[in-house]
C-alpha cells in the first residue's frame, strides 16, 4: 500500500498535436466553440444584417414612415418604393424599419428583466430551499394566475398608454417561467458533491450560486431566453391589436403584420415583407441560441 | 494540546417517523500528522460525524450537540458562521468519494483551485495561477499549464482524485478529512491515490481523518482505528493492536468475514449475522448485542461505555473488560 514515490510518475500526457488550449473563462471558451458552429455564426450575422438596416435605414431612406407618398398612393413594390407601400400611400420599408426598431427593443428589454430577475429569484429559491423557496415561489405563483390582459390594460388605465408601461407589463410575466425552470435546475444541483465541495472549500453561499449554480443552469436558461424574444413580440402585437400598445402612426412588426392580415386580400406585399422580417429574426435567435447553448457547455467542447 | 478534540458528538436528525440519532456520543482526538481511520458499515454514522466536524450539515433537520469540540483551540459546535467558513478550505479540507462529481463540470480545474486562494487569501490573476500549477504539479500531473485549463470531463476517475487533493491541500490545511477517497476507483490507482494522499499531508504535518469501510486500505494507511457502529465508536486502537488483537465482538467479527488468500478455497465466508439496528429504535442496552454470539444478560440493559481494556486499546464491551 505504501507506494514508493517513484509510482507517483506524472499521469497526464500531452495529446500529441492537440493545439494549447488557451481560453480562461467559460465566456472565452464558449465563443470560440460558437465561431466554430457554421449555423450560429450565420443566424448571428443575418440578426446583425437585421438590427443595422433597422437602425441605420431610416436615416438613409428619402421617404417618412409617418407621411403617405399621396401622388403614389398604396401600390406593390417597386422602384421608388422597394417594400410597396401600406394602405395610406406610405412608404412600407421605413415603417418595417422603424417597426423593428421597436420590437426588437422590446424583445430585448424583457427579455434582460426576464433573465436578470428570473434567473436570481429561481436561484435563490432553489439553492436556499425551505421557507425562502416557499415564499418566492408562491409569489411567483400569485402573479402567475393574474391574467397578463387584464393586468397589461390595468397598468394602461393607471399610467396612461406608454411604451414603458408595455415594458413593464411584459417585463413582469416573462421572468415567471424562467424563475420557474432555473429553480428546478437548481434545486436537482443543489446537493450535488461539488456544491458540497465548494462548501468545504470555504465558499460563500452567493459565491456557490453565482459561481457554481448559474452557469451549471445556462442550457435551459438560454433556450429559454431565445424563445421569450419572439413570445414578448406576438404579445406586443397583439397588445397593439387591441389598440393597447403603439398607436398608429407608430409601428412594430406585430402591428405591422396585423394592419397586412387586414389587407392581404389586395395588398399582400404588405403582409409578406414584415412578416418576412419576424420570421427571419425569430429563426436565427432560435438558431443562435442552439449554438449558444452548445457553445456554453464544456462537454461539447471536442463535438 | 491535540489538534483536535471530540468528547460526547451527538448528532440527531429530525424525521416524521421520529429523532434518528445518527451519531451518539462520539469520542476522540487526533495529534497533528496522524492518520485516523473512521471504520464501519453504511449508516454506522461515519460520514455524518465528518459533515458535522466540517459544519455541513444543514439545520434543520440535523441537530448537533455535544461536549467540547475543540479543533486548534477553537470551539466548533459554538463558532459562528463566518468563523467556520474561514476553517473550512483553509485549516481544514475534505476530500470526496466520488471525483466524478465532486468537480464543477462548468469550470476549468484551474478556475477550481485558484477560487480557493481567492476566497481565503485574496490571491489572484497570475500568482493564484503559478501556485495552482505547482499544486497540480505536486500531485503528479505532467503538465499542469495545460491541466489548468481543462474541464474535468477531460480527466480521468484518478486524476481527478488527484485534482481533488490538489485543492483540498493547496492552503496546507492541518486536517484533512477524506470520505472513502478511493472508492470509485481501480485498486492499482487507489494504492497510488492513497499514497499521494499520505505523503503530500506529511509534508504539511497534517492529520488525515480517514473514512472508510474498506479495511485493506485501513491496514495500509492509518495509524489509529476507530471501529464505529450504531452511531458510536465501539473500539479504538493503534492499527497494529487492532488487527493482531481485536477485543470488541463486532471488530472481530469484521475481520473474520475478510476472504484471505492462504483460505481454503470453497469454504463460506464467515459473516456476521443478522443487520444494522433501526437507528429510529435502537434497542436498549448494547445495540450489537442481537448479532453478538459472546452476550451476557448484563448487555441487554446496560449500555457499556468506551473503556481502556489494554494499554491505547479502548472497547465498549462487557464481555472484553471481564476477559
């Protein structure tokens, strides 16, 4: 049993031509596993295209998004106009522009109250267990059967209709679920050995879940997260349907779609052109965050 | 003064079906740079007397109470939290059974040992860095640049065992608790393990609490055994004493059922009969006397206590004191 020192010989070779592992963090690493995935790097900058001709078109573009080209009137594509242009004579491509400025904005916002309030929540209540996971939990339950309309059109009454209000309705429900999902991932982690061992290793507890926990949960977190962008979108959309989110003549691709559903019958490019740009956004975030995902675990790492 | 101190540990979980008392008046002490095997059965109480050293049980439902616990002079049944916490990892450390999970598989080896330093000394960047390294080096991994910057998944049963003793020894603790350290792995690893094991924590003066039910690796390692079962210790040796002359019942019984290699071949294994108590209801008396061949009418009652029986032999047993 007692082994001489000798037998203590190195055991970990070098793999012959397997190049320096060089990242650091499990950020680093992950982008170079995401550069690597062909679908990821696609739906990335196809998502980038989006967000520049978004954000930079319309200051190029001749034509307003609120004022009809009156000699045109509503007409197909063309041109002088390359979307066509909507109902009232104006010009589709700014207003699809200017739409998407606006839901992708909301799309990102709930989505970072979702995972910023819902990951913590679900974490804390996972990790700490007992009384605390009760009372956050049925917090998260209580808002749960508040019925979304009713409390979107309560906060409307109160405030007035604003783009933050709408913010903050949707901000509300959407991290609900994720705090859901994060707490069952971490509650099936929380007695895992190398909790414990971090334990033994002196760690704090906001270290153990901040450092450990989180990013054993990233998986579903991030899956998730791609799909709450397109579900806060068809939700504004169907705020503004209702007349409770933007009013006319503002406009996000949700309302977009809905004025070309209205139309479609003898305008159908004006339904064809957002609702290609919702499409094509909602695939590549889910293409994307698939990519994430796999890029975010290490064990995918020689895949 | 030993370096650690442990008189009268109970520990008792709450359950709907009524107190278990998983460990029932502990007693013993550990000298720096000594190796003690804690030795017994699944439930004999072996693992939760180590959690509750470390303050890891969570309360509820555990309840420890006790006499004086004195680890290097500080109380650990009444320290505080934060107290505690700056013990653990730094003067004392455990050690796992399964380095398959014992190890974040989102963070780097590195990342692992170097959160250690951070926690306890402040040290980061590249001096947490080269001190990781010389640790991994000091384990017996070749090439510790690049050990440093893998996942665990990329490491194999005993070289995380090694990683794992890399990090409980990387601020030189003075106690080491390993919970059946070996037992996940090959028997070739588990002599190179448990040497590694003894030599790095000779080099720190550390004591190692060894817990185990394997007694081969008992005869190999430590230097005193406790046996424990039920919940208590029911004799406690040197490791030679204890292997050449057990006095307890359950001991040599233990060390009946051994298969050796000079046996006859075909010839059963002896066992002990019958099981474990219920630790919900331990009977009254001495909690082995059902499976005990030698039981006198005194053992049904009386509980008999932990008695000097040979010189450093201690043994609860009635029968041994008489013999």
């Amino acid at each position: 049993m007692n082994a001489p020192a000798e037998q203590l010989a190195p055991v970990l070779e070098p793999a012959p031509g397997e190049p320096e592992a060089a990242g650091q963090s499990l950020w680093q690493d992950a982008w170079r596993r995401l550069r690597k995935n062909r679908a990821a790097v696609a739906a990335g900058l196809t998502l980038l295209a989006i967000i520049l001709f978004c954000v930079v078109g319309p200051w190029l573009s001749p034509w307003r998004f609120d004022v009809p080209d009156l000699e045109y009137g509503p007409q197909g594509p063309s041109l002088r106009h390359w979307f066509g242009t909507d109902a009232l004579g104006r010009d589709l491509m700014v207003r699809c522009m200017m739409g998407g400025r606006l839901s992708l904005l909301i799309g990102l916002a709930a989505t970072v109250v979702s995972l910023s309030i819902g990951v913590t929540v679900g974490a804390v209540s996972g990790y700490f267990g007992g009384r605390v996971d009760a009372l956050l939990m049925r917090l998260v339950d209580v808002l749960y059967t508040m019925p979304f309309i009713f409390f979107a059109i309560l906060l409307l009454a109160i405030f007035g209709r604003s783009l933050v209000v709408v913010f903050v309705a949707l901000g509300a429900v959407t991290w609900l679920t994720m705090a859901r999902i994060v707490r069952g991932q971490v509650l099936s982690l929380r007695n895992a050995e190398f909790v414990q061992a971090a334990r033994t290793m002196g760690v704090s507890h906001l270290g153990i879940i901040f450092r450990h926990l989180i990013p054993n949960t990233l998986g579903p977190t991030i899956v998730y997260a791609t799909l709450t962008v397109p579900a806060v979108m068809l939700q504004e959309a169907f705020l503004s349907f209702l007349g409770l989110g933007i009013a006319a003549p503002d406009a996000s691709w949700g309302l977009l779609v809905s004025d070309g559903a209205a139309n479609m019958t003898f305008l159908p490019h004006e339904l064809i052109f957002p609702a290609l740009l919702l499409s094509i956004t909602l695939l590549c975030l889910n293409f994307l965050g698939d990519g994430l995902r796999d890029a975010l675990d290490p064990r995918m790492r020689f895949d | 003064m030993p370096l650690l101190e442990i008189h009268d540990l109970h520990v008792t979980f709450r359950t709907p079906e009524g107190p278990v008392h998983a460990v029932d008046g502990v007693d013993f002490t550990l000298e720096r740079g000594r190796t003690l095997a804690l030795v017994g059965e699944s439930g004999s109480g072996k693992s939760v007397s180590s959690l509750a050293l470390m303050g890891l049980l969570p309360s509820p439902p555990a309840i420890v109470r006790g006499g004086p616990c004195l680890f290097e002079g500080i109380s650990l049944l009444e320290a505080p939290e934060a107290e505690r916490r700056r013990l653990r990892g730094n003067r004392m450390a455990m050690i796992f059974q399964d380095p398959m999970t014992a190890l974040n598989p989102f963070l780097t080896i590195g990342r692992q040992l170097t959160e250690v330093l951070e926690v306890h000394r402040g040290v980061e960047g590249r001096p947490a860095r080269a001190r990781a390294e010389q640790m991994l080096h000091d384990v017996g991994l070749a090439d510790p640049s690049r050990a440093f910057d893998q996942y665990p998944h990329e490491f194999s049963g005993g070289m995380r065992q090694r990683v794992m003793i890399a990090m409980a020894l990387l601020l030189e603790p003075s106690l080491v608790i390993a919970d059946e350290p070996t037992t996940g792995l090959d028997v070739t690893v588990q002599a190179q393990i448990l040497a590694l094991l003894k030599e790095r924590a000779q080099k720190n003066e550390a004591a190692v609490l060894l817990i185990t039910h394997d007694l081969g690796v008992v005869a190999g390692t430590a230097d005193e055994v406790a046996v424990m079962y039920a919940g208590r210790i029911v004799e406690h040796a040197d490791v030679d004493t204890l292997f050449r002359a057990p006095r307890h019942p359950y001991t040599r019984g233990l060390l009946q059922s051994l298969p050796r290699l000079d046996s006859t071949p075909k010839v059963e294994l002896s066992v002990i009969p019958g099981h474990p108590p219920d630790p919900v209801r331990l009977p009254a008396g001495c909690p082995f006397r059902p499976r005990c061949r030698v039981a006198v009418e005194r053992c049904a009652h009386e509980r008999p206590a932990l008695q000097e029986v040979a010189p450093g032999q201690r043994t609860a047993c009635f029968v041994a004191e008489g013999a």
